[in-house]
C-alpha cells in the first residue's frame, strides 16, 4: 500500500479595493496564480499562464520549472501504473475563497494544499500569491478591482497549524500530513451521513453527468483521483485493483435518503484551442445525505477528499466538500 503526502495551508489576505469573485472564484485564483507564478519564473520571459504549453515543451530548463512542474505535469519516470494517462492530475488544489462582493477593507481567506514535492517550492508559490494580491484577482480587475494583502499564511495540521508567512518573511514550519496518518485515526461510521458540496462539482455516472451521484460512483472518482495522486506523487498508489473493487463492492449498500442540489452550467475559454468557447458538462453544489455501513478506510477516503477535492476540474477549486456525521 502506498501513501499521499501533503501539506493545507490557509491563506489570510485583506482586500485593498472592491471585488466581486463569481461562484467560479478557483478558477479567478488559480488562473491569476498561475500567471503570475510563469512570470515569477520563466527563463523564457512569463508569458500568459497556460497559453504556451507548447513552448513550455520545448523548453531545455523544464526539468527543473516550478511553473512545468505545478501546470504541466507528465507521469515521472519509472511509474508503472497509470503511466498512460495524458491529463495526470496537477500537483495542488485550491480551496477558493468564498463568492460575493467584497469591500476595500474586509479580510477573507482561501486554502490551498501541495502534494508530494509540491511542498519543497512552497516560497515560490507564496510570493507568486502576493503578486497576484497586487495585480488583483476579480471581475475587472484590469480597472484595479480585487487587489489584495497578503496578511499571513498558516500551515493546517488534526487540530494545530503553525504560521509560516507573515510580515513578508517564510517560515519552514509546514505540517506534513498522509493518507496513512488519516486511516489510522479513523473509525467506522454506521447511519447517516451528509456531504455538504460547497463548489461546482462534476460526477460522471453510468455514462452521463448526475447532479446526485450514488454513493458508489462517488467513491470511484475519487479513488481513481486519490490513486492517481499518490501514485504520480507519493510512493504509489493507495490501493490496488482488487483493494478497490472491494472497497466500491461495499459501497453498493450505501444509499442516498436526502439530496438537495442544483444543477450548474457554464463555459469554458480554452487557450490550446484559440480561445474558442466550449459549454461544459453540467455541475452540481448542494447536499446529499448517505446512509449505511462506512468502513473506516472509507470515512479516511472521505477526509481526504476535504483535501484533494472529487470530480473534474479539481484544481480548480471544484468538487470542495465538507462532511458532516
């Protein structure tokens, strides 16, 4: 059985002009960060974020790019299972923050979590934070909307975290956690349980797109996503396939009694195909509340997926969730 290592960290900023971040803010963030981290440490002079993948092939510092290594991911060598997949899941996740008007003045927060080695460039990815504060991060933000401060970032461990930035100064004090770490303090849960989908999630089901996954197809998409973390970035994947057909077989009892959530619709510009704007399989936020056995390595599952996020589009601050027993 392999493992995830991974660190949350929790980001406190103060906004210094009004913003207004829509419903799809991990989106705003992540697309602003990574911009702004390219121009951080491109050798080849930044550029837009993600519009120069190809560039980004050719380039002979790859090896060693924080930015390749954060948005171009590709299976590291010598990885047996699952080394085909051409869109390997990216090395962190944002926990966006929430959606609305902010005023010039008010604090809010967003989290953010490294896996694997993902940690080591953590001062990259803090100062490319700041800057993003600085160009701002919401609609209009060329017109000087959603500029920010970055007040103090914390590392999140079960019940502590210690400060690692503030005053512009970086602390190496951040929390390691693991998936093995969180299957040895879990504990089975009988009755119901509820999660609560706080961003736009998408699950796909039987060959289409559900806004009430089963339980089931819940847990396959976000085994598949965990396996694929652990094995691209942690010392492999965190069960086998017959582990996981156990696990999903067990699954089959659970069921849903209660589900209350929304269908979402949304487009996409895409970059590699000119910016030519694509509609996107629907999403779901809201509630659904389970009921059954769940095995302690599914409650750890769950836990873990606070943290690494289920569905498509994970990275960008989609399928967050919060559980709720």
């Amino acid at each position: 059985m392999g493992d995830l290592p991974l660190s949350q960290f929790e980001a406190r900023i103060k906004f210094e002009s009004d913003a207004d971040l829509s419903r799809w803010s991990g989106n705003t963030l992540r697309s602003g960060f990574g911009v702004h981290l390219k121009m951080l440490v491109c050798a080849r002079g930044g550029g837009t974020g993600g519009q120069d993948a190809e560039g980004c092939k050719a380039c002979l510092l790859r090896s060693s790019c924080v930015y390749d290594y954060f948005y171009n991911s590709s299976p590291p060598e010598g990885v047996k299972v699952l080394r085909k997949q051409s869109d390997i899941p990216r090395p962190f996740v944002f926990d966006p923050p929430f959606s609305g008007k902010h005023s010039a003045g008010s604090a809010s927060s967003f989290r953010f979590a490294l896996f694997g080695r993902g940690v080591e460039y953590l001062p990259y990815f803090l100062l490319a934070l700041r800057n993003l504060g600085e160009g701002g991060m919401s609609k209009g933000y060329r017109l000087g909307y959603g500029k920010f401060r970055l007040v103090a970032v914390d590392s999140i461990g079960f019940g502590t975290s210690n400060n690692i930035y503030s005053g512009d100064t970086v602390f190496n004090r951040a929390i390691t956690l693991s998936y093995q770490e969180m299957l040895k303090g879990s504990a089975e849960h009988r009755g119901d349980l509820t999660l609560h989908f706080l961003t736009p999630t998408q699950i796909k089901e039987d060959d289409r797109f559900t806004a009430a996954p089963s339980f089931r197809g819940l847990m396959s998409r976000l085994l598949f996503r965990a396996n694929a973390l652990a094995e691209f970035y942690g010392s492999g994947m965190l069960y086998d396939n017959e582990e996981v057909l156990a696990l999903l077989s067990a699954c089959r009892s659970i069921s849903i009694v209660r589900a209350k959530t929304e269908e979402i619709r949304a487009e996409r510009y895409f970059h590699k195909q000119m910016m030519k704007k694509q509609h996107l399989p629907p999403f779901f936020a809201g509630e659904i509340t389970y009921q059954g056995e769940f095995p302690r390595e599914i409650m750890a599952l769950l836990e873990l997926g606070r943290l690494i996020h289920v569905g498509k589009m994970a990275t960008f601050g989609n399928g967050m969730y919060e559980i709720e027993v």
